[in-house]
C-alpha cells in the first residue's frame, strides 16, 4: 500500500471518528442561530487580534484584556457555543496527537553540531 493510500484512509477513518462527528453535530447547531453564529466569530476575531499584538511583541492593554473576558463569559453562558469549542478541542487533540505519531521519529532537516 503506498503512503498516498494509507493518507487517504487515515483521512476518511478521521471523517469517520466520533471527534469529527461530535464536532460537526456542535458546528451545525450554533451555525443553525445567526446570533451565537455572530458571537462567536467576534469572539474568534478579538482573540486573534490579541495573539497578533502578543506575537509582535505588544503588550495587551488592560481595555484589551477585559473585553476579551467579557465576551469569554458571553461564550460561557452560551451552551452551544461552550460545547462547539470543547468538540473542536477534542478534535485539534486528536489531529495533533496524530501528527506526533506520523512525524515523531522522521529526521527532518540539519542540525548544527556542538561547538564545544
């Protein structure tokens, strides 16, 4: 079996998993209402605006960090939105603890030898 295969099937056992089923179950339900729809994408946008700024070294303004928390607990009191992000946590988990099998013992690239 080549490598292309074995990608395919792990791809469609992924599709098939009770993770990737539970997250798209979650996924329909809050894209289903407009409003959690819309609440928790600008909870997405605020939160990728603040990574951005603590990426470039910015520190986050006290402003910054309330309104961040003020719309995590919007998101709290929002079950269908809690339970969309904990599906796709479990899911990121899952495809992460994959990547580790598959790439965990390659020897990729060059590494530069002690200088001692």
């Amino acid at each position: 079996m080549s490598v292309y295969d074995l990608a395919n099937n792990l791809a469609k056992e992924l599709k098939e998993s009770d993770e990737y089923k539970k997250y798209l179950e979650k996924r329909k339900k809050v894209l289903s209402n407009k409003k959690t729809k819309e609440m928790l994408l600008d909870f997405q946008q605020e939160q990728m605006k603040l990574q951005a700024k603590k990426m470039s070294g910015e520190d986050l303004s006290e402003e910054d960090t309330e309104k961040l928390e003020e719309l995590r607990e919007l998101i709290d009191l929002n079950s269908d939105i809690k339970q969309y992000l904990q599906a796709e946590y479990r899911v990121n988990i899952l495809l992460n603890d994959i990547q580790k099998i598959v790439f965990g013992d390659l020897e990729l690239g060059i590494e530069e030898e002690n200088k001692d």
